[in-house]
C-alpha cells in the first residue's frame, strides 16, 4: 500500500513526542490523527478508521495496553494492526508486548527510518 494512503491513529501523552513522530509522518504524506490520551484515542475511533495505530505504552488515563485489549475487542478494528511505543524500553516489556498482541514494538527516541520500515512491514 503506498504510504499516500496510510491512516495513522497516533497515540501519546507526551506532546513532544507525539508532535515529532507526527511529522515525522506527515513529512511523507501520510494521514495523520493524533491524540493526547488513551481517552482521546477512543473517542476518535469513533468517526476515524486507521490504517494502522501507534500507541504509548505509559499514559495515566488509558494506557496502551488496556487501548490494545479495546480496539481487539472491537469487530471493525481487530484486524487493524497495534505498534507500541515506549519510552521505558527491555527486552522483557518488548516480550511483554509481543505477547498481549502488539503487532510491533518501537523505543523511544523514534527515528524516522525505523517507524517508516515497521508500518510498512505491519500495513502490508
């Protein structure tokens, strides 16, 4: 699929982070929503389908796990493939990850080329 017709649903409580893998997106072309919160994130589903979603693991109001467990739940989202994000990066959280049902797992920093490969290995 080209990246033209990505639908990002990008998650995170940091907003540094958020804005900056936002253009790092954006800079391609690719569709970007964004949302400050687990909380956020929801209550855009409602009205946005995305391609993929990027979501932080830490957040205080819905983290990304528990996001996870919801969009699965959900019949017109279980197949919509689930990137975590994290700051607090291991190898046992990025296990821990794989195991719930993330279909891939990035630490922060992001860098551009890395989130580019893992989206495009996830959407195709």
């Amino acid at each position: 699929m080209d990246r033209g017709n990505w639908k990002v649903l990008l998650i995170d409580d940091e907003p540094d982070s958020l804005d900056l893998i936002y253009d790092m997106l954006t800079l391609h072309g690719i569709e970007v929503q964004r949302a400050a919160s687990g909380t956020m994130g929801l209550a855009l589903l409602e009205t946005f389908t995305p391609t993929v979603i990027v979501v932080d693991l830490a957040m205080p109001d819905i983290n990304g796990w528990e996001l996870l467990a919801r969009v699965r739940q959900r019949p017109d989202l279980a197949d919509v493939p689930v990137v975590a994000i994290t700051a607090y990066y291991s190898a046992s959280v990025a296990e821990a990850a794989r195991q719930a049902g993330f279909d891939a797992f990035l630490p922060k920093p992001i860098k551009s080329g890395e989130l580019l490969r893992r989206l495009s290995e996830v959407i195709e």
